[in-house]
C-alpha cells in the first residue's frame, strides 16, 4: 500500500503555539510540521491517486472536488494565521516524500526568510465594491406593463434608462476609487484584482473594486472601522471587507 505524497500548505517559522489538536487538513488528515533550516512547513499525508500529475488534471475538473479541496487548505492556512505568520503556498503543491520538501525549502530559503521578514505581524484584508442592480434592472417589467405611447417615447425612456445607468456606474466608480486611495493611505501595501465575474462567483451586484490591503495587526482594528464607515455611503453600492486572512495576494504565491 502506498504512502501518499506530502502535501505542503505554507512554511512558517517554529510556532510559539501549538496548532488545534483537532485541526484536519486535506481528506481529514492531521496537518504535521516538517522542520529544516530553521523554517518549519505545514504538511500532510494524501493519496496519489488524487495528486498525482496525471491525477490532478482530471480532478480539477470536478467543481465539487476542488471546492472541498480548497476549503480544507484555507482551513488549516485559517489556523496557522491565528499563532504564526504562514507563507501560503498554491493549491495542490505536492511532493513525493519529506525529502523533496526539505529540498523546496532549501531552493527557496532566502525568498522565505525574506517574505517571511516583510509579512511578520501583518495580514490581508479584502474589500469589494459593488454596484447593486435596482428593482428595474433585476426584473424586466411584463410586456403589457406601462407600454410607450409612441416610438418617440420609447426612445425618450430608454435614453434615460441609459443615461441614469451610466450615472450610477460613474458614482460606483469615482467612489471605489476614492476609498481605494484612502485604504490605501491606511495600508503598508496594496494589490488591485481583475474584478470578479458575478455570473461566476454567484455574488449579487456587479464588481467595481477588488483589493487587498497588507494591514499590521496593530493597526487592524481602525482599518476595519473605516471600512465599516462607508458603508451605505453612496446609494446602490455595496462595500464587502474579508478578512484577516494569510498575505496571499503579497507572499508571491497564487491562491
């Protein structure tokens, strides 16, 4: 029977607390730390035949795979940030045995002890933007509904239409980049996103703003007040704030 591959969540440095001892990691296995160099790495046990090369083609196919998958990662990435600064690495970075870790970590020493140096003390927070869709726009009216007594009027009704979309589009956006400049101010480093697809992420309203800002613990707690500050500032836009989480978008690694 084969041992599986060691799977490898983040390196960190020696912990100053004990993880939770019920912790689970990918497929229900304990996480375990490896340390070498004077740097520690997160690990567990998993079966080749999910994480093999030729395996994981197939399985990052399969949506309800991937998503249990990623879930358990962010959640042991979720409990090393509670007691330590981690260094997230990818989804499904896997090696054939202790040994191939050591090696990854002794080729990338410097980077880690460097990110590791950057990132102490800090975490991510996100914030997105929203424009919400209004009543008119989440429903088309019934077709027999207020019919335009001309097609002049037709016309009229739908250049308005136009015109207050754009409107609201152009508040949404000077908004989003008004907050992003002041979060900014607050923040040691920020990163901008692609925004996210709504028809993909199932989130309602369309995304103006996706950021990360890399905020010291210390500094936190006003951080998150002048979010919650704008909040139902502008009519029709949503602020969403995520976070603390791992400093994924400045480790130099891809969630």
């Amino acid at each position: 029977m084969t041992a599986g591959l060691r799977y490898v969540y983040a390196v960190c440095r020696p912990l100053g607390a004990p993880l939770q001892a019920e912790l689970t990691g990918i497929g229900g296995a304990p996480p375990a730390l490896l340390h070498h160099h004077g740097l520690v790495a997160v690990v567990s046990t998993v079966p080749e035949h999910d994480f093999s090369e030729e395996s994981l083609r197939a399985r990052l196919e399969d949506l309800d795979w991937l998503s249990a998958t990623a879930r358990a990662h962010q959640g042991v990435i979720d409990a090393l940030t509670t007691v330590t600064t981690p260094v997230p690495l990818r989804l499904a970075t896997v090696f054939r045995d202790d040994s191939g870790v050591r090696s990854m970590i002794e080729s990338r020493e410097d980077d880690f002890r460097r990110i590791l140096d950057r990132l102490e003390g800090r975490v991510e927070w996100g914030v997105k933007v929203y424009v919400e869709s209004g009543p008119q726009e989440a429903k088309a009216p019934a077709p027999a509904a207020a019919r335009p007594a001309s097609g002049r009027d037709y016309l009229r009704r739908r250049r308005e239409s136009a015109h207050a979309h754009e409107e609201k589009w152009r508040t949404a956006e000077t908004f989003a980049e008004t907050l992003h400049e002041r979060l900014t101010r607050r923040a040691e480093d920020a990163r901008l996103h692609p925004p996210q697809n709504s028809a993909l992420s199932g989130t309602p309203g369309q995304n103006v703003l996706n950021a990360a800002y890399l905020v010291s613990r210390a500094d936190s707690e006003e951080f998150v007040e002048l979010v919650d500050r704008t909040k139902g500032e502008v009519p029709g836009v949503r602020v969403e704030l995520t976070g603390p989480w791992a400093a994924y978008s400045f480790s130099g690694e891809e969630r």
